[in-house]
C-alpha cells in the first residue's frame, strides 16, 4: 500500500459526507473515493443477507481503485458486517461505531448515554455492545429514527416540518436525563442543530463522522500511511448508484466546495462485485 | 499476551497519574502498574541522553509485571524516544502526543493552536510536528512552562502564589487568538482551571490525559485485547522512585480512591534495567 492512496468511504448514500467532510477538514492531505448507495438507500430497514450484500459490492468497487483504508462510514452496514469485511478485506478498514462509541464515553461524567440509528442498528445493539464491553455500568438508551435517513436523503432537512418530525421522534427521550446522545448514523448530523434543540443544549451530541476521522487518523499513524506532503491538492472522487444532481447539490452544500460526481448503476456496480461475492 | 495483563504507564512522576485517571475512567475493566520516577524528575530540562536512559529504564521495570500495553505518560519522554521504545518493546506502545495533536486538529474551527509544555518537548517541536504533518496549514506557537511541574509535584497548585506564576508564564498566548491550547505535559491538567482562567473560556483546552485513554482503547480494540469482564475489581499497582507519601497523597486525590504506593530505589530499578541498556 502506498501512502499516496486513497481512503476509500463507502455509505448507503449521502450520510458518509459527513465523515468525508471531517477526513478532508482533519486529514486534509488524505484523497477520498467515495461511493454512496443512493439507489437502494436507506438501509436501516433491509435484511440484515441484503446490508451484507450490498456492503460487499461496494467494498469490491472502491478497491477497484487503490486504496489504502477503508472507511465503512454506514452505521448499519458497519454494525452488521464489520468484522466480516475486516477479515476478507487487504486493507485496514474502521467503521464509525467503535469510534462514536469511544468519545461518548470520553464526553460523559454521569454515564448516561442514549444513542439514535436505524432500526437495524438500533436492534441488533451495536452501540450498546461496544459501549457496555468497555464500561459495563453505564445507563444507555437506544431509539429507532426511521424518518431520519429519508428526510436527509430528499434534502428536506431544511424544510419546516423537519423540526416536527424530529421533536416527535425523539420526544421519549428528553426526559431520560442523558448526559450525552450518540447521533448513531451518518446522516444525523445534516439533523443536529434540530436535535439538539429538542434534546437541550447541555446534552453532548456525539458525531460518530468527526470521531470516525480521528480514529482514522490514528489508524493511518499507526500503520505509517499518511499521505506526504505535495504541492498538489489531493482530487477526492464521489460515485453514486443514484441520482448525481441530487448527490452533488447535497455534497456541495454539506463540503462547501464544487465536487464531481460520477454515477454508476447498479449493473455496473454488481458484475464487477459478483464474482466474488 | 493476555487480555487480563495491565496496562504499564510510565511518567516521570505525578503527571501521569491524570492519564492512569482517564483509563480508569474510559476502562474501567483494565488495570494499571504505573511507575512515576518521582527522584528524577521533572524530566523536561534534562538532556536526550538521560531521558532516553531514564525511560528505557522505567519501560524496562514495568515489563517485569505482565504488561499487554504500555502507555508513556511523559510527553518530554515521549518527544524524545517514543519510536525507540515502540522499536524495542514487543507490546503496543503509544506516547501522549499524537493522541493530542488529534484532538486539537479535531476541536479547532480556526485553525490557531497553542502548545504549552516542558522546555524539551517545546525545543523539540514534537507537537509542532505531528500537527504540521496532519495539518500543513495550521497556526501553531509553543511556549514551555518550566515552573508548572515542580508547582504540582510539590503539590502546590492549589496555593495562592499558583495562579500568578500560571498568569505571568502564559501572559504571551492571551493576545495569539487561540481557539485550542494544548496542555502538553501530563502534569499540566491539575492547572487547568487556573490554566483556563487566564486564557480565557473560549480556548478548548485539550488534555493528553483524556486523549490518551481513549486512543489507547482504539489500540486495545485493534489488536483485540480488551481486559474480559470478571467478578473481581481490578488492583492498580504504583510505584514510586521518589517518596510514597507524597506520592500517595497527590495520588488519591486525584484519583479519587485509596491506592496502595510502593517506593522502589533507584538501585532496585536500574540494576534491572541496567543489563539491557
């Protein structure tokens, strides 16, 4: 692996931009190839025999081009297929559950922690397993937030009945008494600043994008991958199984530069995948 | 190695107790054997040469107890010879600064970071360092604060004489427009709200201690040697080359619990140590 690879990111669609955004704004000499899954996100929903398929044809796809870590910024995918990708993956890959996991211990004093996803990751526990092998007398609750991921991937997250979708989804838990709140899928913090005016400000939020981009970092130091320094800007690379004028309008507005985005279908996504999988 | 081994630390003296405290705090599974060289210290004006052969002689004792981990909780020692010891130790071993570095790049929106720490870690711009390389285009300015350890070493920092001695050293940093500083010395959190009083609320202060803990718990998941729940509580060993009362006192009020403190004299340490290096 050469250090002037790329990190790959793979999401069920426009969620991973947030931790694309904080790998850029911490690791700025990092390139990204990023593929988002828009045209069967979300994937909080599915089977847990479709999450493990659709996540390996993207993993399959972004080591088509060479790179040196695996971002698996989906966290139902990651909460489902993880170790699994790990083990048949060349590349050393993180998912942003551990992460997100880490800094809600970090962040709490009273050791009361909810945590947001999907249902999927909702139901098979995953923040809760990590958070419990590493602290085992912490106070946690996990809540379902279907509607999230769909009002993010319309671009609706701006629109007035945002803040009532919110208030009414999470209501059950401002009076729990947390300390800190997991915002546990990626696409969640396009939702912040809403859900932290439901929940009250002196709830840490914890992202699991920032997080996963500092223990990314580490993961680089530690395998002495960090890109060196050259006088060229790194050329970050978005693919989408979706609609690109969506992806773009949405990306560009989330990272604040002008992208380019290549889509690709599902045709050619899954021949390329299927051999092996 | 085993999962039920401690975690070693080493500082060169009190100073590391703050990151023992995160572990404690993050891990609570995990036990600790931490030796503080107390008579030697503070390490932060002596020469590379007698801290490189300090530490090696404290790496050197705390692998006599079973270790799985070691943590150098100096961040002179770990300026100085981190990659040496990581070279010649056959467990994971990781210093405070990068973990640190880390989190300032994380915490900072403006992109202005202060540095304070020993007169070495400062000569030797190892913050400086692993900022730029992360970062090349961050505003670093370092400063070293050779009075603020023997203030907590000699358990003083709670004296009036505390808080202009902190005033008059950092005085140069108020008019930087910092947004983050950098407690660069594990001893330095035990000045933080004095530390924060001067700088001003709006500077996130960043503890290696708290940073530390949390990138030793990614290490620990890398390598899958996370302590497995038992029954039993865990019993932290610390050991002292200095005096066990002092050391003792500063110990458990930081920590918050009665702790058990061996002295062990120099002769017991290097004669062990001395063999090797």
């Amino acid at each position: 692996m050469g250090k002037q690879q790329a990190i790959g990111i793979i999401d069920s669609g426009v969620g991973g931009l947030t931790v694309a955004r904080e790998v850029i704004r911490q690791l700025p000499r990092e390139q990204i190839v990023y593929f988002g899954d828009n045209a069967r996100c979300p994937y909080g929903s599915r089977s847990v025999e479709e999450i493990r398929m659709f996540t390996n044809q993207m993993v399959q796809f972004v080591q088509c081009y060479p790179i040196k870590a695996l971002v698996i910024a989906c966290n139902t995918a990651a909460a489902v297929v993880l170790e699994e990708v790990r083990e048949q993956t060349a590349v050393p890959v993180i998912g942003v559950i551990e992460p997100g996991a880490r800094a809600a211990i970090s962040a709490s004093r009273m050791g009361r922690i909810g945590i947001i996803g999907t249902e999927t990751t909702i139901r098979v526990g995953a923040y809760q397993r990590v958070l419990h092998r590493l602290k085992p007398d912490l106070y946690t609750v996990g809540m379902a937030c279907p509607s999230f991921v769909p009002l993010v991937e319309s671009g609706m997250y701006h629109a007035p009945e945002a803040r009532r979708i919110v208030e009414e989804t999470i209501a059950p838990l401002v009076h729990e008494e947390l300390d800190t709140l997991i915002l546990g899928c990626t696409h969640y913090p396009l939702l912040a600043p809403l859900i932290e005016q439901v929940i009250g400000g002196e709830v840490t939020l914890i992202s699991s994008a920032e997080e996963t981009a500092r223990e990314l970092s580490a993961l680089l130091s530690l395998h002495d991958l960090h890109a060196e320094d050259t006088t060229e800007k790194p050329k970050h690379r978005f693919f989408t199984s979706g609609d690109e004028q969506i992806f773009r309008q949405i990306g560009e507005e989330w990272l604040g530069f002008a992208i380019d985005v290549e889509a690709k279908s599902l045709e050619e996504i899954v021949p390329a995948a299927s051999s092996n999988w």
